[in-house]
C-alpha cells in the first residue's frame, strides 16, 4: 500500500535543502527507489516537503538513509506525519 508522508520542519530554508538533495545525488541515490512524488514548498525558511511512497518499507528503507544526512546538514526533519494514499493521478 502506498504512503505519504508530510515534513514540515520547525526550520528548513532552500540552502538546507539543496544540501541534503545535492548529498543525496552524488550518492546516486536521488530520487531514490520507491519513490513515487517529491514536492518541496513554501517560502523563506518554512520550506515543507511532501511525498509520496510506493509502500512503508520503500520509505523506511530511505530514512535510513536520509537521517544521517539530515544531522549532517543540521536539518531538524521536525514529526513527519506518514499516512495511507487513497488515490494518486499523475
């Protein structure tokens, strides 16, 4: 079953970002496997990031990956809430 899951950090600006997805490219792993929809919004330093997983262990496969990067680059991920999808139009 697939998954969204929803950041919304208590702090994430354009800079913070690119330095985790940049990290992750030179890694070869960006957009990783699984993945189905990355979106990354707002303004300033409220950026959130929305996405859309194949399944929960897709996703949980990437977040270990992804944490160390994150505490690498000082980005507070904040309580991503993880939900079921209902329904995803291309």
């Amino acid at each position: 079953m697939a998954v969204a899951i929803y950041f919304n950090p208590p702090s994430l600006n354009e800079k913070g970002y690119r330095a985790v997805t940049d990290t992750l490219a030179s890694q070869g792993d960006w957009p990783p496997a699984g993945l189905v929809h990355h979106s990354c919004f707002g303004e300033g330093d409220n950026l959130m990031v929305y996405e859309v997983w194949e399944s929960q262990g897709a996703l949980d496969d990437f977040g270990k990956r992804l944490m160390p990067i994150l505490q690498e680059n000082n980005v507070n991920p904040g309580e991503p809430m993880v939900m079921p999808v209902v329904n995803v139009l291309p």
